[in-house]
C-alpha cells in the first residue's frame, strides 16, 4: 500500500525496510520471528494511538517527534483500516506539499506532475556603446 503513494522509494537502512516520500521515510518496517511491527508518524492521531494495547513510542528518540511504533503477530486480530489510516497520515506528513496536491488530483496537467525545473536566467544583451 505505501509504495502505492507518489513518488515513494524503497530503502534498507540498519535492516529495516524503510518507505520514503521525497527522500524522508514515513514507514518503517520489520518482522522478528512472529511478530511483525512498524513505525510510522502520527502528528494528529499519535496520543489516540498510543492508547492502543499494541503501540509505544518509537525508540531512538523518536517517539518524542510524534513515531508511534505498532506490533502485531498471530494471536491477534489485526486493525487493517487503522493501519491503512495511519500510514496515509505519515505519508502526508513527510511528503512535500506538491506531491500531495498530486494525490489529491489538484495537479492542473501530467506535466505539472514532475518537479518544476528552474527556467535558466536571461542574458542580458550586451549593448556597444559605438551601435548606441
């Protein structure tokens, strides 16, 4: 679902696998043996998740930056709608304001879909002094 969004990217840092939007990851992932747990951010819903039985704060700090870290495995039912919810919320987070007018469909055209490129600068005309 996450690699689902624009312009997302797949990486690998310290054995996790990391989804990210414009360079920034907004979902981390990991399983270890049963358990299969994720990170993502939670500006706006982070305190109501955290009430949730199989949520914290993501370590390393980052739980104080709004990372709720979920963890699941076989003994439980698994709150799919939830899930989804929450990484669209990490996406919108992390990704830049053009890229989320995309998925919003309020791009005017295809092209306007790509990064604007600078529009290399005018020369100035040289005027001789002798033509003037």
């Amino acid at each position: 679902m996450a690699l689902g969004y624009p312009a997302t990217t797949e990486d690998s840092p310290w054995g996790e696998r990391a989804i990210k939007v414009g360079g920034k990851a907004f979902l981390f992932m990991r399983a270890e043996g049963g358990t299969v747990s994720f990170s993502v951010k939670l500006p706006r819903s982070g305190a109501e998740a955290l009430e949730e039985s199989f949520t914290e704060p993501t370590h390393y700090g980052l739980g104080k930056h709004g990372w709720v870290t979920a963890s699941v495995d076989s003994t439980r039912d698994v709150p799919l709608e939830l899930f989804r919810d929450w990484i669209e919320e990490s996406y919108r987070t992390v990704a830049p304001k053009r890229v989320i007018a995309q998925l919003d469909g309020k791009s005017k055209s295809p092209a306007m879909r790509v990064a604007p490129t600078k529009k290399p600068a005018k020369r100035k005309r040289r005027v001789d002094s002798d033509r003037a």
